[in-house]
C-alpha cells in the first residue's frame, strides 16, 4: 500500500527565500514527505523526466511551481507537464506565484495547473496556504493509487 | 492665410456683383438711347414726309396755275368755249390749293410769309385774268387780248413761279436738315446696338470668367479641405497610436515592477515572522533563565530581546504592509489600464443614485445633505470605470468634510455637445489650489493627513477618466469646498477601435 511518503514534493523556485518558507511551512503542517527543490526549469526537466528517482520513471510526485524562472517562463512548463504525450500529465501541480492577476490565474488553470496559490505578502495567510497545501496532499493520495500500484 | 482669401475671395464678389451690375445699368442705358433715337428717327422721318408733302402741295398749284394760263390763252387765241371751262376749273382750285399750303407750313413762319405773298400775288393776278376772259366772251376780243399783253408785261405768272419756287426751295432746305436728323439718329441707333452688343458680350464673358474662377477656387479649396482632413485624421491616428504604445508599455512596465518587487516582500514579510517566532522562543528562554539564573540575564540582552527587536520587528512589518498596499495600487491601476472597456448606456441618474445609496450609512452617519440633479445626462462608457470615478469622489466628499459644519454634497450634470459634464460639489475642508495637480498623482494627498488613505484614488478616478476619454479637474479653495468635474464623452467610442 503506498503511503505518504512515497510522494515527492518537486519544489520548482528559483527565490532560495520562497523556498525555505514554503518548506517550513509544510514541515509545520506535519507533512514530512521528502522535498525536492529546484531553483530553474532546466534542471527541473531533467529531474523529472529522466532521473531514475523522478517521477516520470518513479512515481508518485506533487509539483509545486513558481511561474518565475530564470530560464523559461513557469507557464511553458506548466504547458508541457500538462501536454497529452507527457508523463506527467497526471501529477498534480500547484502553482504558487506572487501575482493574482486574473488573466493569468485563468491561464494557468487553462493549461491544467490543478490548485493556484498566490503567495500573499502576510505570512499569516501564506502559512495557511500552505497548511491547505497539506490538506489536499492527503486528499490526492487517492487517485494517484492506481498509478502508483500500476 | 485662409482668412486673406476669404477677405479677397469678400471683395472680388463684391467687385463681381458691382461689375454684373453696372453693366446691366448700361445695356439699360443703351436701350433707353436706342429707343430715343428711334422716336427721333420717327419724328425727323414724318418732318421729311411733312416737307414733301409741302412740296408736293407746291407743286399742285403751279401745275394749277399753268393750267388756268392754258385754258386762258387758248381761249384768248380761239374762242372756244372748253378753254374757257378749262381755265376756270383750274382758277377754281387755286384757293384751296394755297390755303392747303398755308395750313401745311403754320409752324414755319417763313413759309408763312411766304404763302403770304403767294396769296396776295395770285389774288391780284386773278381779277385781270378773269377780266381778260369776261371781255373775249363778250366780244371785245381785243381789249382782252390787250389785256393778257399787260399781264405778260407784267410777268405776273414768272413772278408767282418764281415765289413758288422759292418756298420750294425753303422745303429743300429743311428736307436737307431733316434728312440729316434721321441719318444722324439712324446712326445713333446703330452705335448704340453695337454698344449694347458689346456690353452684352462683355458681361457674358465676365460673368463665365467670374463663374469659372469660382468654380475653380470652389474645387480647389474642396480638394484642399479634404487633403487636410485626411491628414489630420492621419495625424490624429498617429498620435493615438503611439500614446496608445507609450500607454501600453507603461502598464507593462507596473505590472512587471510590481509583481517583482512583490517576489523579495513576501521574504522580508516571511522571514520577519520567522523572526517574531524566534524571538518568541527567545523570549521564553530568557524567562527561564531570568528564574533560574538571574545573574545570567543583563539588562542590555533584556532590552535587546523585549523592546528593541519587537520595536524593530514592527517598523519592518508597517513598512512592508504599506510597501505591499502601494504595489497593490501599483498594480490595480496597470490592471485598469489594461481592463477592456465594455460600452453600455448608462443611465446617470439611477447609477448616481446607486452610488449614493452605497455610501448612505456614511452619509447618514455624518448628518450630510446630498442633492442629486435631476435629468443627469445619459452617456454610453463602461459602467464599472464611471462607477469607480463617482464612487470614489463620492467617498472623497464624505471623508473630508469639516468638523461641526452640516455637510452637504451636490452631484449635478449637463450636456455640452459631444460631452457629458458633471459636478461633484462639496462645502468641505476643500484643496489647497497649489495641489490641485498633485491630488491626481499617484502616493500624492494634500491638507491635514488625519484620514486613512494612500493617495491612489484619484490617480485611480483620473487614469480611468482617460481612458474612457475623459477629464477630470478639480475647482476649490481651503475650507471653501471643493468641485469635481468629470468631463465624458456622450457616447465613448473606445480609443482602442483606432488601433485596431
């Protein structure tokens, strides 16, 4: 039976800050799956793709994606992982991004992103974001069983 | 330039007009000559007629006169009696002959004198002619014989051809002025049809000629209106364009600086409350520590931990939560630029009257009068951006009103043209007319800083008033109150239909 700690969290952030905050925020939430943190796409992409740990070869995965990278626009990855020939087109993603523009928020659920998070500058509702982010980790355990087993 | 023209454009009508005239005033002119000269043609003609007519009378009587000789010395030589009828035939008609001729000359006192002297010749003549005729008809044939002798020795008939003639010739001459006259006026008639023809021509080419140039000025100045109409409009469209680009790129550029600079204060604002937890755990420690081991705890480190790092910890927190409100404005203001306008017809009145009916707790609350217009005019912009500009001005003239003085807002409208302009009109603390310009800029406020506020909302009612093609200024002076005046466009086309 797969269990919480078979989910890896891929952390896509290229603010080293974010990331720490994110992280310790989920640790408080209780979740202690293993977290893997990227600070570009490029890298990202070949974890996930073609690492024999990744997802693609080993999973199951949660994605969390900055849509602010330094080396390709959060949204064309979001576009690939999404895309109906990739291996990730069932992982779910989430979306943690500074902006809550409306166009884009749409856009990214367009594309497939599965939860949009704004990081809001009050820590207090940033750390309750990410608190839910540990509710819907539970949730998701479910259909990412069949996967996991298959 | 264009007003030279039309100045020169005035005075060659006029001169037109003047030219048209005048030589209308002259074919009349030539007219009225031509039909004097052809009564006086007409009246010289029948003086001609008249002397002929003379003449002719003239004429008559001395054919008379030889006639009567005839028949007398044919009877004085034969003594046939036909002689005697012919002579007195023709004697008979010699008075009235002479009195036809003297009524024929009565305007002539000449011929007057003339016929006269006729009369008086002939009527002295006659008595010896008929004595001479009596004396052979009664046999004495040689007394009368003796007698016509005495008449020819008195050349009595020459002397009556010869007065004759001279009456004639008196006739010849008035025929020959008369005769003149009509050649003369017969002349001046010809001049002036020919005159007449010539102005006729004249005008007609000066009336073609002014025509033409009319015509021509007319198409030019047509070709040349429109030339600079397509210009302008291209002109117009230019401009639009790039302020459209530069527009563009400034919203671009917020959205980017805000969204970035939001990236590193969601650390500062994180890691302050990593911080604040820290301390807190610090905090606790040193509680402990202050029980269990007293001499261990100075009063600096305390100081440091319960007031200075909270004091510290509290400036970066305010900081950061009003660097994040002014990016926010920041950003609501590059998101309304880029918000696409959706056009409907407003009707003025029941959208004022909503906005009002938001605020009327406050309105209540502060025991303000508020007066709306009636009949406000209806335009066609989008209702969300025209509910924003009035709400916000609404909530301006609620906030700033004085203290202790009964409050009251008007909201008035009219239409101007192609515009809708409305008031907002308050009795309350009003703006200093120095800062009339910067209320509208952005993080700019003006007067007493005791209300809440950013400075964003009227640089939010002026960035939204331009862009659904409107104006927005402001009428005050302090503690007189203050007007707001929202200029809009009636029917807001959308400056973005030029773009595309």
């Amino acid at each position: 039976m797969t269990s919480h700690q078979t989910v890896t969290i891929i952390m896509i952030e290229d603010d080293e800050g974010h990331a720490r905050l994110i992280e310790k925020n989920i640790r408080r939430a209780g979740i202690s799956n293993e977290i893997r943190h990227f600070t570009d796409g490029t890298s990202a992409l070949e974890f996930l793709y073609d690492h024999p740990s990744g997802p693609a070869q080993n999973g199951p995965a949660l994605i969390l994606l900055d849509l602010n990278l330094p080396d390709m626009s959060g949204t064309d990855l979001l576009g690939r992982f999404k895309a109906e020939d990739s291996a990730l087109k069932r992982t779910p993603i989430i979306v943690l991004t500074t902006t809550d523009d409306k166009v884009e928020v749409q856009n990214c659920y367009d594309l497939g992103c599965n939860v949009y998070i704004t990081k809001p500058v009050n820590y207090d509702s940033f750390a309750d974001a990410i608190r839910q982010l540990g509710l819907f980790l539970s949730v998701i355990q479910v259909p990412d069983l069949p996967e996991a087993n298959g | 330039m264009i007003r030279g023209i039309i100045q020169w454009d005035r005075r060659l009508s006029r001169l037109a007009v003047g030219a048209i005239t005048l030589g209308f005033l002259a074919l009349l002119a030539t007219g009225v000559t031509a039909y004097l000269s052809v009564r006086e043609n007409q009246f010289y003609a029948s003086r001609v007629n008249h002397s002929f007519k003379v003449q002719r009378a003239l004429t008559d009587f001395i054919a008379e006169m030889n006639r009567a000789e005839i028949g007398r010395r044919g009877y004085l030589l034969t003594g046939v009696a036909a002689h005697a009828e012919t002579y007195y035939k023709a004697r008979d008609g010699l008075f009235p002959l002479l009195a036809h001729v003297r009524d024929l000359t009565r305007d002539n006192p000449r011929q007057q004198a003339n016929v006269a002297r006729l009369i008086a010749l002939t009527r002295s003549d006659l008595p010896f002619m008929d004595q001479s005729i009596a004396l052979v008809r009664s046999g004495r044939r040689d007394e009368g014989v003796r007698l016509f002798r005495d008449s020819v020795g008195r050349r009595a008939v020459t002397t009556l051809r010869a007065q004759t003639a001279l009456m004639v010739d008196e006739e010849d001459r008035l025929l020959a002025i008369r005769q003149a006259a009509t050649a003369r006026s017969i002349r001046l008639f010809y001049v002036t049809v020919a005159a007449a023809g010539a102005i006729l021509l004249l005008l007609a080419a000066g009336s073609i000629w002014v025509i033409a140039r009319y015509t021509r000025d007319l198409a030019a100045s047509r070709d040349q209106l429109r030339l600079l109409n397509d210009d302008l409009e291209g002109a117009v469209r230019e401009r639009t364009t790039d302020l459209q680009r530069a527009n563009d790129e400034i919203q671009r550029f917020a959205y980017i600086v805000s969204h970035d600079l939001r990236s590193p204060l969601v650390n500062v604002m994180g890691f302050t409350s990593e911080l604040e937890a820290t301390a807190k755990t610090l905090g606790a420690m040193m509680g402990r520590a202050e029980q269990q081991a007293p001499d261990l705890v100075d009063a600096e480190a305390k100081r440091a931990l319960r007031e200075d790092m909270p004091e510290a910890l509290n400036f970066i927190r305010t900081s950061t939560e009003k660097m994040d409100r002014l990016i926010n404005a920041i950003l609501r203001l590059s998101r309304e630029g880029r918000r696409a306008v959706t056009l409907e017809k407003l009707d003025m009145d029941a959208l004022i009257q909503s906005i009002a009916d938001v605020h009327r707790h406050r309105i209540d609350a502060n025991d303000i009068d508020l007066s709306i217009a009636p009949d406000l005019p209806d335009i066609v912009s989008d209702r969300l951006a025209v509910e924003q500009i009035f709400g916000n001005i609404v909530e301006n003239a609620i906030k700033y009103m004085v203290p202790g003085r009964r409050g009251r807002i008007e909201i008035r409208g009219r239409s101007e043209g192609r515009r809708a302009i409305f008031e907002v009109a308050d009795n309350g603390r009003g703006i200093d007319p120095r800062d009339h310009h910067r209320i509208f800029d952005l993080f700019r406020r003006s007067g007493m800083q005791d209300q809440q506020g950013e400075g964003i909302g009227l640089a939010h009612v002026r960035a939204i008033a331009y862009r659904l093609g409107g104006m927005i200024s402001v009428d005050s002076e302090l503690a007189r109150g203050a007007t707001f005046r929202i200029d809009l466009p009636i029917e807001f086309s959308g400056e973005q239909r030029i773009l595309e």
